[in-house]
C-alpha cells in the first residue's frame, strides 16, 4: 500500500465518531480477610444471584522446565478429573468436574504465563457443597494412568477448540518467540509432549508448586460465609510452605522484525503483530490502553456490539496478566488485505511516537480506552481475575479500579512517550493457507 493511501486509513481513523463518554459504576471495594495461612480478598456485590471463588497458585508455565511442554495444564486438568465422593450422600466416586456440576457449581481453571487459576461459580449454597469438593481433589489428587488419560482427552479437546481461533495461533507463535523457557510454551501446552509424563511426573510438579504460601483466594458477587468457609477449604488442602519466585524473562522484538510462518486450513491469511507493552502498574500501562484503542480503531468504525474476530478486520489482545507484557494485534486476511493492514499500523505506531495527538483525538480514544476496560470485569469471573491478578503481581487488589481513573489522566504527551517506547518495534506472525485447503 502507498504512504498516502496508509495515511488516509490512519486520517479515517481519527475522524470516527466519538462515543458518547459514560460515568464510571459505582463498584464497591474489595476486603481483605485471612482465610488460614493466605489472605483472601473478597469483592461483595449484593445485586446478584451467584458467587465465585478463585484460587491462584503460582504454578504456571514459566514453572515448565524447557522439558515440561504442557505439564502445567496437563496438572490442573487432573486435579478436575480426580475421582470425589459426591456430595449428596454415599455413592461411587466421579470425577470432580461432575461432582461440582451435580452440587449445582461449576468449576475450571486457566494457566497462564506464571499462575495456574481455579474458579468455582454457583448460588452460595452450591458453593458450600461444591467448594469441599474441589478441596479433596487439592488434598488427595489422583495422578493415575487412568486420571492422566481422561485428562490429556480433555485437554486435546481444549486444544482442538483454540487451534480453531487464527488469532490465538498467531498470539502463541508470538509468546514462544518473545518469553524465555517454559512460559513460551502454549498454556495448555502440545498434546504429543503430554503424552510422555507419567504420574510420578504430575504429582512432583504439583507438590512443588502447589503451596499455601504462594496462594490467593478471591471471592466476588453474593459473598457470605459459604464463600469464606470455600476459600478456607481450598487454602487449608494445599501443602504449607511457599517456593522462591522466579524473574520472568523476554526477548524484545529488534529492529528488523523476525517472522515466523504456520499453515492451517484457512481461507485467507492473517497477520498478528506482536509488541512489547507495559504490564498492570507500570506507570506506561494507562497510555498503552489508549494506544490499543488507536490500534483497533485504525479499520473499524464505532458500533453499538463487538462482532465476533471472523466478521472482524482488526483486533488485539493485550497480556497484562505476566510482567513483562505483551501486546498483539491481529489482522483478518479475509476482510483487509495483510500489506494494507501492516502499513497503515506502521504510519499510526510512528505518527503517534512523532506528533502529540490533538485534544479532541485524545479525547475520544480515552473514552473508548475507558469503556473497554470497563468490559474486562463485567462477569464475576472477570473480576475475580482482575483482583487475583493484581495481588499476584504485588499490587493493590483494587488496582483495576486506579487504572480506570489514570486513563482519564493520560495526556498527548504520555500517548507519545509510549508509542516511541514501546511501539516502534514489533515480530510478525503469518498464518497462511495450507496447500490444498486441508
């Protein structure tokens, strides 16, 4: 694409209609409370039905030796199919996840670049029958042949399901060229490495890493004694101790853009732009929120709903949950073409690393940066997330709340500051046609 047909595309950008700013919700403060030998912080929200409780373990994938491809998920997901007694009485055991869906719950975990994050959901009486449950897997997990089956079955499934997301394939290509050792490795890490790990392996990796030390329970939504008496279990299951924490490392992208190259049965590339970004609490995180709505604006126009990727030309996806973070941004082949895309990226990264945007620019994409960051703590698992994720990187449990307020503070100078930090220098995923189509 020529620089004045990429200029225009960034001048169409920055004259999109600006929405219509929205005060932010009243929310309420999250508490802390001692939940035996961790502290819990439970956010109550008295205007729903449902509760959740989180738990967070630091054993995620930068615990994976450069040997342990998937061992991480392959841990967690056993812990779900460990066989538990039921709790409505006497009965042949089954496997925990069917055990918390007949006590009226729901349960799953996410691993993720240093944390692996255990979430209950129900009505606060489910979760008193539920949360004893996933208690006595913590306690007594089964890492037999037979469990880990069941659990690599599950897994692939999961699997299956990511592979057909392009833009999370490209995400992954990007994070196992940019994090060092095992958090490069896919969250839920390669069906053919699982394979290998016997039970001896399992249970070593979570009687390391699984310690009450290193854990955090959050409790969110209708919050009450049945969730206290929840967090309490689950702390109460796990080994004493703590293990020493680990520097998770990076390899900033250089100056010439390293590409990395995959086929899948797709109809039309796409390509994913992978950049280094500020973390949660950096001071360079708001700015960097302003500068992603700048990016998915770039070829899209204000709607009332979010369509989903496929009907989508842009989008991003922004890993604040690891330190350091990384921010990528994707581009559909099949509604934009690819040199079009990475050029008008290009001439909107530098035009805003080399000229402050103007009042009414800033303006407009502060507001857009606010009510996006809004939506990342709608559901009660969102903000569970949110509170676990920031005391598990040593900030406030209320930081989500403080980055709300400091985006309205962002100023044209704090745009410009980052994007020449940060923005400047990205690595390049394509995700092309198979040959053939198949």
């Amino acid at each position: 694409m020529s620089a004045p047909l990429a200029a225009a595309a960034l001048a169409a950008a920055l004259a999109a209609p600006a929405a219509a700013p929205t005060a932010p919700p009243a929310t309420p403060r999250t508490a802390v409370v001692d939940v035996g030998g961790a502290k819990g912080y439970v956010r109550a929200d008295r205007g729903v039905s449902l509760a959740g409780v989180g738990l967070l373990v630091r054993a995620g994938l930068d615990r994976q030796t450069t040997a342990q491809n998937g061992l991480a998920a392959l841990v967690a997901q056993a812990v779900l199919q460990t066989p538990v007694a039921p709790a409505s009485g006497p009965g042949p055991a089954v496997a925990l996840t069917d055990a918390v869906e007949s006590a009226g719950a729901s349960v799953g975990f996410a691993v993720s670049t240093q944390h692996v994050r255990f979430y209950l959901e129900g009505t606060p009486p489910a979760l008193a029958r539920a949360g004893p449950l996933l208690a006595r897997a913590f306690a007594a997990p089964s890492f037999d042949p037979a469990t880990l089956a069941a659990a690599r079955a599950a897994l692939a499934e999961r699997i299956s399901e990511s592979d057909d997301d392009t833009a999370l394939v490209g995400l992954q290509m990007l994070r196992s060229t940019y994090y060092r050792g095992g958090a490069g490795f896919p969250s839920l890490g390669d069906p053919s490495a699982t394979v290998a790990y016997a039970p001896a392996d399992a249970r070593a990796f979570f009687e390391r890493w699984y310690l009450r030390g290193d854990a955090v329970v959050t409790e969110v939504g209708r919050t009450g004694p049945e969730t206290d008496a929840a967090g309490r279990a689950l702390v109460a299951a796990l080994h004493a101790g703590s293990a020493p924490g680990e520097e998770l490392t990076a390899r900033a992208p250089a100056a010439s853009p390293k590409r990395i190259v995959t086929q899948r049965p797709i109809g039309a590339t796409f390509v994913v732009l992978g950049f280094a970004a500020p973390p949660l609490g950096d001071r360079d995180f708001p700015a960097a929120l302003v500068i992603r709505a700048l990016l998915e604006d770039v070829f899209e126009r204000t709607a009332a709903t979010t369509p989903p990727a496929v009907f989508r030309r842009v989008g991003t996806i922004y890993g604040y949950d690891a330190a350091p973070a990384q921010l990528s941004i994707w581009m559909n082949g099949a509604l934009i073409d690819p040199a079009t895309g990475l050029a008008a990226i290009e001439v909107l990264s530098k035009g805003t690393a080399a000229k402050p945007l103007n009042a009414a620019t800033l303006a407009r994409y502060k507001d857009t940066a606010h009510g996006a960051w809004v939506l990342e703590t709608i559901s009660l698992d969102q903000r569970a997330f949110a509170i676990g994720n920031a005391v598990a990187h040593g900030l406030d449990p209320d930081a989500n709340d403080a980055v709300g307020e400091a985006i309205r503070r962002v100023t044209a100078a704090d745009v410009q500051r980052v994007a020449k930090k940060y923005f400047q220098r990205f690595d390049v995923a394509l995700i092309v046609p198979r040959e053939g189509g198949s």
